[in-house]
C-alpha cells in the first residue's frame, strides 16, 4: 500500500484507529493485543455501542513513528475475523 501519509504527518504523531466491528466483548482485546503488539503501551480506547447495539466502534490512539507503522496496523487490525471495518 502506497500513501502520502510521510508528507502529511509529522513523526512522531498521535494517530487514531476507529475499528468497526461486531458487539462481542472480545473485539476490544483482539484489537488492544494487535495494537500492543506493533506499538506497546497503556492504551484506554474509546468504546461506542451502534443503534441496534449489534456493532461496536472502538477508537484507540496511539504515538505512530512512522507510515510503516500506521500502514501495518491498518492491516492487522483488518484481518480480525471479528472486525468488518477499520478507518
């Protein structure tokens, strides 16, 4: 995946993930352990239930070094089977 995000961003930064994803209680763990595993640290995401509570959004911030970095956990966050959309 090739962006602009180098030219846009100035490391390091705060970047935020929102991952969308179904109501389950473990969709916060599986997204905190792929984040603690890329950027480790003491994270207090942000949860929000949808109208019908069938989904959750879950936003976590966290200190990005570099566009690699941002990059790579777009698409680990993406690939959790629990998780239909990360923006």
């Amino acid at each position: 995946m090739k962006t602009k995000l180098d030219k846009l961003l100035e490391f390091p930064c705060s970047f935020t993930y929102k991952v969308m994803g179904f109501a389950d209680p473990q969709l916060v763990d599986q997204a905190l352990a792929v984040v603690q595993r890329h950027v480790p640290g003491d994270y207090m995401p942000e949860v929000k239930s949808s109208s019908k509570g069938s989904y959750h959004s879950v936003s976590i911030t966290i200190t990005a070094t570099c566009t690699e970095q941002i990059e790579t956990l777009y698409h680990e966050l993406g690939k959790l089977p629990l998780v239909r959309m990360v923006l």
